[in-house]
C-alpha cells in the first residue's frame, strides 16, 4: 500500500536476469548470525572433546606403561595420587595440592619434571609435559619410552658418584 510518502520499504529493482528485491536491512539476519555461532561453538566443542579423548588415553598408557593400571587415571584425585607415587613424590603432597591452590602451580611443573625423569628425559622434556600437555603427553605416552623409576635421574647421579670413588680407589691402590 502506497503511503503519501511512497512505499520506502519496498524496492524492486529488475534489472535483467536477476531479481533484487529486499526492504530495508539485508538479507544477512540475526538468524544466519546465530546460525553461524552455533557452528562455531559446536566445532570448538568437538574439538575439545577430541583432544580431551587423546589426553586420557595419553595418560592412560603412561600409566600402563608405569605399572598402574590404566582406569586409575579416570578417578579425579586418584590419578593424582598414583601420579605422584609413579614419579617418587610423597603422595600426601596431593592434599596441599588440591586444598592449597597457589601452590597448584609449583606441583604442576616438579610432578611433570619427574615424570620426564622418570621416562628418562630430561628436564626440559618435563617442562613441556607441564606447558603444552596436549603435545607431550601423546609423545610420552604413546613413544617408545620405558619407564625406569620413580628415582631414574636420582639413581643415575648416585650411580656416577660411586663409579668415580671406585675409579679413585683403584687408581690410589695402584700408586
């Protein structure tokens, strides 16, 4: 219907083979928008859901490979408690943990330098474990590393210790 005005919020313009007829706005509505963010937000959440996957499964077989089992690392608390035994941490250290959060962040980086250790890596190696897990773990877990003991890098130093006494022994025996 015509006003005094004209009709403002209808245009039709036919030019040629296309038609663009639209009123005012676009046809870019909030729908679309909507639509748009929801994609998004349901690709992000598949992905984090993949990566959480190939986190537990990381895990679990560092477990297995530790010697636990590989469920305990399903169990929220527990994990953290056989995780600390695995590594050669006193597992009561878990409580201050989990009660004390500021200090969440120096067991986060000494649980997973010894777990490095425990592989047989070194430090920075733990340090990666405690930075990027989603990268590390997989690389722990599904690598050819052994598990060598809660003490390895602890083992290793004594072992080193005692081969240079006997090397100094033997050498003051033969002068």
């Amino acid at each position: 219907m015509d006003s005094f005005y004209g009709d403002y919020g209808n245009y039709n313009y036919n030019y040629g083979p296309h038609n663009y007829s639209h009123a005012y706005g676009s046809d870019f509505g909030t729908g679309t928008i909507l639509g748009v963010l929801f994609g998004i937000g349901i690709t992000a959440w598949i992905i984090c859901i993949a990566i959480a996957i190939l986190q537990i499964i990381a895990t679990w077989k560092i477990f297995k490979k530790s010697g636990y089992e590989g469920w305990e690392t399903l169990i929220p608390g527990h994990n953290e408690f056989v995780l600390f035994k695995m590594v050669g941490i006193n597992p009561a250290w878990v409580l201050l943990e989990i009660f004390f959060t500021p200090s969440a962040i120096v067991f986060l980086f000494w649980k997973n330098i010894e777990l490095a250790h425990s592989f047989g890596k070194s430090t920075a190696f733990g340090i990666g474990l405690a930075l990027l897990p989603v990268i590390f773990y997989p690389i722990l877990g599904f690598g050819k590393d052994q598990y060598v003991g809660p003490s390895a890098n602890k083992t290793n130093q004594n072992q080193n210790v005692e081969q240079n006494s006997n090397v100094e022994q033997n050498q003051n025996i033969q002068k």
